[in-house]
DNA sequence: TTTTGTGAAGTTTTTCACAGCG
DNA sequence: CGCTGTGAAAAACTTCACAAAA
C-alpha cells in the first residue's frame, strides 16, 4: 500500500506522543485529544490511522498501548541499517550525539572526512576513515546509507563516491545543494536555511499587514 | 498577495542556482534547465515565477541577473531581525558556525543556556545568559525571533520564557515536539529523525518490492 | 451517548496543454 | 520556431459530516 509523505510524518509524532502517554500510565486517548496536542484536526488523526485498518474502539478511543506497537509496526524496519556519516564537521559531530537521533533500526559504523587531523582518530567509538575509501569501507561494513553533512561543494563529490560502493540506497543530506543520484537512491533531507527563509518570509508578511 | 510555502521554498532554491549561474558568467536560463537541476517539472518553475510577474521572455528564458534580482527582491526583509540562540549544545553551536546560515537579514544577538559553564562565556562574540534572563534581555536587545536547540525536555519552558519577553515574533526549533505559543508567533522547524523516520520507511518499501 | 471509520466534498498544489509573444 | 505565461485538468491532501459501533 503507498502511503503518503505527510501521514508518514504525523505517523511519527503520534508514535512519539504514544510513548509519553503510555509512561504516564494512560490507557486510552480520542483522535480529538491527540490532535489537541499536536495541532491537527481530529478527521486528520482518524483518517492517518484508518489507513493502516480499524484500531480504535467506536465510543471510546484508541488503546495507547495497542496503537502504540500498531504504529511501531508500521514504521518497523524490516533489517538494521548500517550507516555511515560523512563530513565530521561541526554539525556532524551534532547528529553523532543527538539523542533523538538513536534507533535500534539503524547504526552509524563509519565516519568519513577528507581533514588529515580527523582521519585515523575515532569518535564515539567509531573510526573516521577518507572520502576516497568510502567505496571500500562501504562495502567492506555493508553500508548502504549515509548521511551527508559536508559543505555544499562537497556534496555530489562525496555522493559518487558513496555510489562507487555499489551499495547505496538511501541519503539523509543537510547539504543546501541537491544531489544527483540514481532513481533508486532515497533522499531526504532538511536544509536548514531554507526553514530560516520561510520563516523570515511570513514574519515579513505579519509585517506589513 | 498570499503565496504558497512549497512555493517559497522553491524559490529559495532557485535564488541559489541562480546565484550561482551568474558566478558562472551564465546570461540566460529556461525553466526547462531550471527544472532539470532541481529536480522539478518546468511547468513548476514557470507557475512559481509568474505569480510574481512576467519575468522571462517567451521564446528565450530567464535574464539570469534579472531574475536573480527579482527573486531577492521577493525575499528580501523590510529589516534586520535580531535572534536568540537558545541551547548552546553540540546542535546550537553546529548552527552558529553554519555558513548556509549567514544572511543579512538577520543576526544572532545572543545566547542562552541554563548551563552554569556556559552562561557568562561567549562564543564567536556573542555573549551566553542564562535562560531565566531571557525576558530581559530580548527586551534590551530587541530579539524577536529564536532558534531552538534545547532538550525535547525543556523546549516549552524556553519557549515561555521568551513568550515573557513580550517581543517573541518567531521560532526555528529543531527540537522533536510541539511547542505551543500565541497564533501570532510563527514557527517554522525541522526535526531530524522524522527525516529519518521518512527515509527508513520509504527504504523499506523499496525492500519488500 | 461518545467517538470511530469513511465516503464525499473541499482545498491546495502540481501538471498539462496550448495560446501568445519575441 | 522556442519558450513563457496561464487557464483548465488532474492529483494530492485535508476536512466535513454522518452512519455505525461500543
């Protein structure tokens, strides 16, 4: 069944709320109250939910706990992803630490850089090695995604570099620059300045009106 | 006039590519070529730009220096914004020293952390306060927008705390939960593992197919 | 009575297709 | 002829409104 982008994200703030309310003990939640919390329309929870079959209970709601592992079920992986993260900048090393960003789907298990200084040290216990061996390395581990955080120039160079692999099949990019990849590459990523433009954009709307 | 985000956030990307074909000595360009770099249809391209005018000529295309001209012009701010750095972690500092991040129409003022290291020090010239100060300080420094990098944990608490200040205009949070403000703050965010969520997901899709 | 599940309606966004201008 | 600008059509996504179940 194809599933849209958008209920695949609100899928996720639903898991995530889910899991709060069911540390707080609480058994059973209405589309209207998670909707309340996560600024959406009722229609909108119940018709993301319905998708994926009958899960709550006419009259009462939905069972936390029951949706709770529905949902994880959706969103399950079917193996780990091996990772690997290129570009052990500043932001890099952000993401290496950033809790929300811990999975039990995937794994980072290489660091790639081009900096001397970095090559050859470890970090969070996992070794940084050359852009140029990423071909190797990628096969050597089975690392089949990457997430780029590099400067934008670097960005399609690394990217080659990764599908030399052979084994590419998905990208998390923070690159301001869209990359060029075979069709059956995945990429998803967040620019970070195109969040700041629009919102400098609305505020400017506000602004004059 | 009322214009669409998907369409502000391509013209973000458009403005880029543009600048950089006028680095490149480029004169002129067709949506066609436009399309083909960023992934879009050309008909997308045309429609976005003619909600801002005739710009291109028929039979030609796009005066690159023109267009790019018209496209500042369109999201250009009517005046500086001054913001607040508010966690002053492994992500916040990542995004103090992001280059993609730099503009004229805006500037980081100052930081803010409830950390006792932190608060007191200053970091590429900025100043860190402590977070009960916020009020006081966007006051002085007329801060009406902040950036959020603070624990999922304490991101409400923050929030509130510039909410205080009575200037809070806008927010760019990339923490992982709702925050909730006044329907005249605008909020606009990124949250990294939903793109993550998004890219394992349509992986494996591709998997099972 | 309450709240879900869901066709149908509504809205937004994208794509088509072609007239019109250089 | 080539490429833009744009109504109209299509597709994608959200909201409504109500029957049906607990």
């Amino acid at each position: 069944m194809r599933v849209a982008e958008p209920t695949v994200e609100r899928l996720v703030q639903y898991y995530r709320f889910l899991r709060q309310l069911h540390e707080e003990g609480r058994r059973v939640i209405s589309s209207q109250d998670i909707g309340l919390t996560l600024g959406l329309k009722a229609s909108q929870v119940r018709k993301d939910l319905s998708y994926f079959g009958e899960i709550g209970k006419r009259g009462v709601g939905y069972h936390v706990e029951r949706l709770y592992d529905h949902i994880r079920n959706i969103l399950s992986s079917p193996r780990v992803w091996k990772m690997g993260l290129v570009g052990v900048g500043h932001l890099g090393t952000a993401l290496l630490g950033y809790n929300s960003l811990r999975s039990d789907k995937f794994g980072i298990e290489a660091l790639f850089d081009v900096d001397p200084q970095k090559v050859g040290t470890s970090l969070g216990g996992i070794s940084c090695h050359h852009v140029e061996d990423m071909p190797r390395i990628m096969q050597e581990k089975d690392i089949r995604v990457i997430i780029l955080t590099v400067p934008a120039h670097a960005a399609q160079y690394c990217v080659d570099k990764a599908l030399e692999s052979g084994r590419l099949r998905g990208i998390l990019t923070f690159t301001p620059v869209p990359v060029v990849v075979p069709r059956d590459v995945l990429v998803y990523g967040v620019d970070i300045s195109v969040e700041m433009e629009k919102l400098l954009f609305y505020l400017k709307q506000e602004e004059v009106s």
